[in-house]
C-alpha cells in the first residue's frame, strides 16, 4: 500500500522532535483538545497587536517593528503592571520567587 507524502511541515516537525530527542529534551506542548492551552500566548499577543502594532497606521520598515517588539517586550517585563500577578510586573515576581527546597524521602 502507498503512503501519502510526508508534507514538509510534518518532516520539520519529525526533525524537530528527532533532534529534542537526540538532546535528551522534551516539548513543551500542550494537551489535545484543550482550549486553555494556548489562551496565555493568544492574550499577550492580542495585547501585543492592540498596544503596539495597531497604534500606528503605517509601520516604515520591517526593522522599524522589530525595533519597537523588543521596547514593548521590555516595557512589558519590566514597567506594565499585571493584574494577575497582584500588580507587579514580570521582572518584579521572578525576582521575588524563592526555588521551594525539596528533602528526599527518608529511608525506612
């Protein structure tokens, strides 16, 4: 029986997972059939398009946008208040988070 051919975006994805493999990493993907999943990446990059892209009518050049992503990036980070992090910025929370120590079991 013939296979159908392998379309190149599903090759890339095969080498991708082959070289995650080879690495010893795993993806980090989301589960089937959730929703959730990709609601994070599907706010911030609404946010993104709302307070930066759309601001201007007509962008100069490719690197014009470039340029103003990584200002917005680090606007983000570091000055935008968010409210689901009590109204702290990014850069405010990672530097308060404390690694939790973990004990192994002990031996019985």
């Amino acid at each position: 029986m013939l296979q159908p051919p392998i379309e190149s975006a599903q090759y890339v994805s095969l080498a991708y997972s082959d070289a995650l493999i080879t690495a010893g990493l795993t993806a980090s993907v989301g589960s089937v059939g959730d929703s959730y999943d990709n609601a994070l990446a599907e706010t911030v990059n609404g946010l993104f398009k709302a307070e930066l892209i759309h601001s201007q009518r007509i962008w100069e050049s490719t690197q014009a946008v470039e340029t103003a992503t990584m200002g917005w990036v680090h606007w983000w980070n570091t000055e935008r208040l968010h409210e689901a992090l009590g109204y702290r910025t990014p850069a405010e929370v990672e530097a308060s988070y404390t690694h939790p120590t973990t004990t192994a079991p002990t031996p019985v």
